[in-house]
C-alpha cells in the first residue's frame, strides 16, 4: 500500500499558502500552520493569497506538528530563528525563506543548524511567484541538501509534471542566490525607476552574477549553482517581474522616494531591505569586492541617491570580464 506523505507548511503567507496547494496537489496529507486559523474566509480563501481556495486535504490549524514526513519552514528570514525554534524536530526541515539573518549575518540553514543540530535539513529556492504556483503554472524550483541522495528524495514529495523540483547538493549556492537576488531586484527596480535604461539593468543583472560566483566561492559553494534556478533563474524573475516586491522597491526608490517611504507602501515584505547590509558585511569579511551590493545597500541607507549611485558604478575602472 502507497504511504500517503504528510507535510507541514509553516507559515500561511502567500508562498506558505502556495506550497501548502502544491503539496496537496502532489499528494499530500497538509496541514498549513497559520497564527490565526479563523483568519480563513469561509470559502477557505487565505487572506494573503487571495483567489486561491484551499481544497479538504489541506487542513489550516495553530497547532505545530507532532508527525510528519516533511516541514516546510515559510516564514520571512527574520522572523525564522523564532518560528523554527517552536517546531518539534519530527521530521526534514526544508527553509523555503530567502536572506540573511540581520542580527548573526547567517544563512537561513546556519539558523536552522544551531536549532536542529541532529535534523536533515534542506532550502528550497528558485524564480517562483507565489500566485503562479497556486495557480499551477509551469514552474522550476530547487531543493538542496548536504546529501544529494536526500536531497532528491525530498523533492519528490512536492514535485509534478508543473511544478519540476530540481536536487543540489550545494545548499550553500542555492541559498547565497536567493538572499542576494532580492538586494539585486532592488538595484534593477531603481534603474529602471531612474530611467537609465534596458541596457543598464542588463549590465547590473550580469555584473551581479559575476560579483555572487566570487562571493559563492568564497563561502564554500559552487559558482556554477549561480548559473541555476536559484542564481540566474530567480533573478531573472526579480529583476523583471512586476510582482517582485523588491523590485517595486527599487523601482519608487529610483523614481525619488525615499526608502522607508517606499517600504511602508509595499504590501509585505521586501527581504532585501534587511538583507543587504548583512549580505555587505559578509562579503567584506571574506574579503570579496560586491560593488553592486554596496551600492545598493548605501541606496536603500540614504546614504547616497541615483545620482550618486549612478557615478559609483560607472566610474569603476574597466578590466577583463572574468578576471
């Protein structure tokens, strides 16, 4: 007889809610954890997610999993370390957030490693928009995990002919990829803000990648992993996407309003807000040149304004493409 998995989405914001369908739609027994069930409409709609009605497999409860095959953690990054430390270790953790943890400068896994010393631990990432995984569009994802073997089995719990979940053993790249792609949506938006062009976002988009292959190296992971779904796949989506919340960001930012004016007007989260000074402060100390990074960081401190950030970059001298 075929074991039907069971998997826990914590986390009911819009990509916990999406998870929590294609779960049931590989499958699945789920059960959604939320910090207020009732928050559900009565036409078992979540209210972050809205359009999407949850289907009787889908079970929306406060209470934390006792037994389960798979924990999907779907919470904002900074909100990770308190929300995992609640969750009893009963089966693989997969962190499904993407950042670096403000106050430590760790990645979403060194958070979960220090409270699950003992457990299997996995990040999901990839270029995915909430509302098309609900929807079930064609998408591309990818699970990694120290072990490979692991890695994929996992990612066949949640995996369909639409939704294609790739395995990585480089849990390292595929994390850096989704913390800095935010930071890099926000420099996208606020080019195309200023109006400097096409052909500048283009420049910035590949110069990032090269500046996250060092960095990636740096830290132990693979360079190629930034050529992958949660490299260049995910910022691709970001930088261009209309419903990227960070490249909203950047877009009010280039077009003159200040930051915090900006983010207050987001509905959600923009990571790369919080992101981008720890992501700064962790390539300085593996000696790593990140000047997109930095620059963008700078912009959203109110440091500097387009003009400035515009004379930074551009003036950078001009060597060999891959030196």
């Amino acid at each position: 007889m075929t074991h039907t998995a069971r998997i826990a989405v914590i986390g009911a914001g819009a990509w916990g809610t999406a998870l929590a369908l294609q779960a049931a739609r590989a499958g699945a027994e789920v059960s959604l954890w939320a910090r207020n069930p009732a928050a559900m409409s009565a036409g078992r709609v979540m209210p972050r997610l809205p359009g999407y009605a949850l289907p009787p497999g889908i079970t929306v409860t406060d209470a934390m999993p006792r037994q389960a095959d798979l924990i999907l953690l779907a919470c904002p990054m900074q909100h990770l370390r308190a929300t995992a430390s609640t969750v009893p270790p009963c089966a693989p953790l997969i962190a499904c957030c993407k950042g670096i943890e403000q106050a430590t400068g760790l990645m979403p896994l060194q958070v979960l490693g220090e409270l699950f010393p003992h457990s299997v631990l996995g990040v999901l990432s990839g270029p995915n928009f909430a509302h098309e995984v609900a929807a079930g569009l064609p998408a591309a994802a990818v699970l990694a995990s120290a072990d490979r073997t692991q890695a994929r089995r996992l990612a066949d719990l949640l995996t369909t002919p639409a939704f294609r979940l790739y395995a990585s053993d480089d849990p390292t790249g595929v994390q850096l990829g989704g913390a800095a792609k935010n930071v890099i949506a926000i420099a996208a938006g606020a080019t195309i803000g200023a109006k400097l062009g096409e052909n500048a976002r283009a420049a910035l988009i590949t110069r990032s990648i090269a500046e996250l292959s060092r960095l990636s190296h740096a830290l132990g992971g693979r360079p190629e992993t930034l050529s992958g779904l949660a490299g260049i796949g995910d910022l691709l989506l970001t930088c261009t996407g209309a419903a990227s919340r960070n490249y909203r960001l950047g877009l009010a930012i280039g077009q003159g309003t200040p930051a915090q004016q900006a983010a207050d007007a987001l509905e959600g989260v923009a990571e790369g807000r919080a992101t981008a000074p720890a992501l700064l402060q962790l390539a300085r100390q593996h000696g790593v040149s990140t000047p997109v990074i930095a620059t963008a960081t700078s912009l959203l401190a109110g440091t500097i304004d387009m003009d400035d950030a515009s004379q930074l970059l551009l003036s950078r001298p001009v060597g060999h493409e891959f030196a």
